[in-house]
C-alpha cells in the first residue's frame, strides 16, 4: 500500500514537473505571444475558455505559428466540456475539413449541440448542413448527439 501511495505522487510530481517544463519552454519563446504563452496553462489543465481560446490563436495564427490541427484538437477539449462557441468551431473546421477530415455527420453533431444551447450561427450553419447531408446521415448525426448528451 505504502509503494502504491509512492509511485502515485512521483507520478504526480513528473507530470506537474512536465507542464511546468512545457509552460517555461512556452514562456521563454519569444515566438509567442503573451496572450498564447497566459492562456496555455489553463487550457492544459482543462479550462474550457483557455482551451477555446488557444484554439482560436492556432486556427488564426494570431501569436503562435497557424496550425489547424492543434486547433482543432483544442476546440474538440473545450466542446467535449461543453462550449457552445468550441462546439460550432469544431463543426465548421469539420465542415470545411480544416484539421479534421471533412464530415458532415461529425460537423453536424457538434453544430446541433451548440445550436441546443441557443448558438444561432450554429443553428444557421445546421440547417445550411442538412439540405447538403440528406435523411439517413442527418438522422445518424442525430443519433449519435443524443448518445454524447446521455453520457454527460
């Protein structure tokens, strides 16, 4: 029991001292911008807004070199937690097929969760979306946002 509690906080210990690394690496390059270098912390350690927010950067290139896919990697945590504005990120980076393969079912059921919570641009996009997608493949995004409801 007592080597179990050990091995557990130095595993503990490495990963913080990994962040901490990872964050000093981040805030020593000058290639970033402070809004990047204040934002990435908290979106590793899962803040939702922080995590949209680095998305947003890499998506634009705004302070840190452009890089789709890291963005949409970002705006997937936040939207897994939630975030409606991650949600229709992630649906139009899915629609367009910038970071993601291009899917319309995946675009789809990430548009319909943050249209659920009142997005009216991803309500736009959504039905933009479904004249493109047909019944079947609506009905399977459909499906498949029900399920992502149940399990939170």
């Amino acid at each position: 029991m007592r080597g179990q509690v050990l091995i557990i906080a130095t595993l503990a210990c490495v990963a913080i001292h990994a962040t901490l690394i990872h964050a000093q690496v981040c805030e020593d390059d000058e290639s970033f911008s402070t809004e990047f270098r204040e934002n990435l912390l908290p979106a590793q350690t899962g803040d939702p807004q922080a995590q949209l927010f680095v998305g947003y950067l890499y998506e634009t290139g705004q302070g840190v070199e452009q890089n789709f896919v890291k963005a949409a990697q970002w705006y997937q945590k936040s939207a897994e937690q939630g975030n409606a504005l991650a949600q229709l990120q992630l649906g139009t980076m899915y629609i367009n097929g910038k970071g993601v393969p291009q899917n319309f079912v995946l675009a789809y059921l990430w548009l319909d969760l943050a249209s659920a919570q009142g997005n009216i641009s991803a309500r736009n996009r959504l039905e933009a979306l479904a004249k493109q997608m047909g019944p079947a493949r609506v009905a399977e995004a459909k499906r498949l946002a029900v399920q992502w409801k149940a399990k939170k």
